[in-house]
C-alpha cells in the first residue's frame, strides 16, 4: 500500500483526472491536498521571452556603448606590485 506519493493530474469541475495509476484498490478513501504546477516552458523559453523585450528600442548608438564596455574589458588593467 502507498503510504505517500506525489501524483499529478488535471482538474474538470469536481473530479480530477491523474495522469498515471495511482496503484491503490477501487473505494480506497484517500487524503488530497491540492497544489497547482506551473506549466513546464521548453528550456530557454524565458530568455527568449526577455531577450527581445527592447528589441523595437534598440538603436546603433547602443550596439556602439555595448562594444566600448567590451573593448574596455579586454585592456589589461592590472598594475605591478610595489617592491
């Protein structure tokens, strides 16, 4: 017998239809505690969803500031130590 397991299914009205067995014997009595799920997004979805949010703002004069933060990055910055 099952003691705890998590299973999920999908709520019509009153009934909630499990997507998998839940392996216990008709006329069970059972104790449910409902929780819902956010729905699973294919991987990167979210960062496509934000990479384009200023894509119609978007101007050269920023291509031109994002390419000066990346050759100002690439200087060597570092000093000698004192002696």
């Amino acid at each position: 017998m099952i003691e705890k397991t998590t299973l999920h299914g999908i709520i019509q009205g009153k009934t909630i239809h499990l997507a998998n067995d839940p392996g216990l014997a008709e006329g069970v009595e059972v104790e449910v505690v409902v929780q819902s799920v956010k729905p699973k997004q294919p991987w990167g979805e979210g960062l496509r969803r934000c990479a384009g949010a200023l894509a119609d703002q978007w101007t050269a004069d920023d291509d031109r500031i994002l390419e000066e933060i990346q050759q100002d990055r690439q200087q060597a910055t570092h000093r000698a130590l004192p002696e």
